[in-house]
C-alpha cells in the first residue's frame, strides 16, 4: 500500500494557487514501539495557514518547502503500540495532511465521536470555539448591554462569537459579504444586525446606522477597509479583539490607511492581536462552557464540508473567496 501526502511545493506570491502544493506518495508508515498509528479523517482548513505558506518570521514557524503541510485534523488509530492509545480512538492534534501517519502521542487529545460529531472538534469545539471564546471574552471582557461589531461574522469564528455575545446579553452586528449570509447571520445564529460589505457604499455610515450607541467591542477577522469603517464608530473605551486580517494576507505590497492612533489615544481603546495559545491554561474552562452552550441548544455552527483527500488545497484556497459558511472542514 501506498500514502498519499500533499507537500508545500514552492512559496505564492499574492494568493496561493493549486501549484503551490505537491501531491506526492510514500510507503504506508509502520507503528514503532510508543507509537500510534493513525487514518486521516477530518483535515481544518484555515486562513492562518497562509501566513505559514511565507518565509517569514511569525508566533509559529514556516512550512519548509516539499514537506507535507500541517494543520488541525481529526483522526482515528487503527493500530497502538502506545499505553495511552487503543485501536479505535478518535483523537485531535495538529498533523500532517497525510491520508496515514505515525505519532508518539504527545499532541494528540482523545475526543469523543458520542458527545459531538467528529468535525466539531476542528470547529465550534475546537481551535475555533476557543478561538472565539477566548479571544472575546479575555481581550473583548464583554458587558451586559454593550454593542459587539464581528467582521468575517458568518466565517468560522465569527459566527461563534456572535452567538457568544448574545449569550452574554450584548447587541451583536455582523458583517459579510453576500445576501444569503446575512440573513443566515439572523436567522440563525440571532444576529441584531447584520451588513453585506460588497453591496453598501459607505461602511462607515451604515455601521453608525446598525449601531446607534457606537461600538463598544469590535472583533476583527478580515482587516483592510472594513475595519477602517468600524474603528470610526468605536466609543470610549472599547476593545478591540484582532483575531485575523484575512483581507491582507494575499497583498503584494505595503498597505496604506487611516493612522489609528488619534482613535486609540482620544477615546482610550485597547487594541489587542492574539493567537489562542496565549490562553492555554484556559483552553479546558472553554472547551466546556462551549460544550454546555451546545447541548442546551444556545449555540450552534455551521460547516462547509468537502468531500475527498485531494480536494483540501482547492479548500483551503476556497477561504479566500469566501465560498464556506462558518468552519470549512475537508472529509476524508
């Protein structure tokens, strides 16, 4: 038997293209003594994957050329050598896109296939959740009543933050970019309000509009012109959770805007990039506030699933036209 691995074949320039991947095959890898070995069955897709795909200096390294890319995956182990693995577990870990790999077991976490389909894990009860959970609720520090601002909002982690600040008693307005997600942003996961970026002509204006008592936290997924609009209607003391700037991280060139500073410095702001790790020792608090808020029905998710191994490159390049609703999960 063979292995099928996808590698980074060379470094893009602007947005990536299917040539930036290689598929290439190994020999089927063998369990060694402490070692587990496992079937790919679920491969996350993420934009932070982009920035790896650089030969640049960041929170984690780059991916090296012709070695297989890594991201979040769900898989099961089919055959242990390991005391803390049986055959048949399902676990989670940040693996290499390879339909079969071996591992020691250091980064993997058993997960539960009876408490929550396998693909949650990758999203709403995974990086995503406490992407969202965290991120809002340790920087954003929410209050009852306040106005919550998502960009990127029917996106995997905005979706979750929304529903999370209408948990916790704010008015939420989300921001998208086609008519089906909006109403999807109020319909389903209850959104106050909800803006289509591609079709309004002055962001600003209609920011001012959906919020009418400015924005007291404004969670930032996409960056660029969008976050200009808001960042004008944030009020006094606000918080702004940067989560990512998926709108910048094709460009080719140096990017050029308002000086926030005078907005920082005028009404107080705080102003916060984060990854989730920084929140490590807060990851099990999350995960089961998140898990409770699910089976009491106050939370829900969507997933954009494709279908097949050799589809998670055209996936992963789909994120960046906007084609998922909510977390974009490949199955294998």
């Amino acid at each position: 038997m063979i292995n099928n691995v996808i590698t980074l074949a060379n470094r893009p320039f602007g947005k990536p293209q299917l040539s930036n991947f290689k598929f290439i095959t190994e020999p089927m890898p063998q369990a060694g003594k402490n070692e587990v070995l496992l079937q790919t069955l679920y491969v996350s897709v993420d934009p932070y994957l982009r920035g790896r795909m650089n030969d640049a200096k960041s929170y984690i390294p780059p991916f090296q050329l012709h070695q297989p890319i890594q991201s979040g995956i769900i898989a099961e182990v089919i055959e242990s050598n390991h005391p803390g693995f049986t055959k048949g577990d399902f676990v989670s870990g940040g693996l290499e896109w390879k339909e079969y790999q071996t591992s020691n077991g250091t980064s993997l976490s058993k997960v539960d296939s009876k408490a929550a389909p396998l693909s949650a894990y990758l999203g709403a009860l995974g990086m995503t959740g406490l992407t969202a959970y965290l991120g809002l609720t340790e920087i954003g520090q929410p209050k009852v009543g306040e106005t919550i601002v998502v960009s990127g909002a029917a996106g995997a982690v905005g979706s979750i933050v929304g529903q999370i600040g209408k948990i916790l008693g704010c008015r939420v307005v989300g921001i998208a970019g086609t008519d089906e997600k909006v109403e999807l942003l109020k319909s389903r996961f209850g959104f106050d309000e909800a803006i289509n970026y591609k079709t309004t002509k002055n962001m600003k204006n209609a920011i001012s509009e959906a919020c009418p008592d400015g924005v007291d936290i404004y969670f930032d997924n996409v960056g660029g012109d969008i976050s200009d609009a808001v960042m004008a209607n944030l009020n006094r003391f606000a918080r702004v959770p940067v989560c990512g700037a998926i709108s910048l991280y094709n460009t080719t060139e140096a990017q050029t805007g308002p000086r926030l500073q005078p907005i920082l410095v005028t009404r107080s702001v705080l102003m916060r990039g984060f990854i989730v790790s920084e929140f490590a020792g807060k990851a099990l608090e999350a995960v089961s506030q998140l898990t409770n808020w699910r089976n009491e029905g106050k939370l829900s998710y969507s997933e954009t699933i494709v279908d097949g191994f050799n589809n998670i490159p055209a996936a992963f390049l789909d994120l960046f036209e906007g084609k998922n609703e909510g977390k974009m999960v490949v199955k294998i």
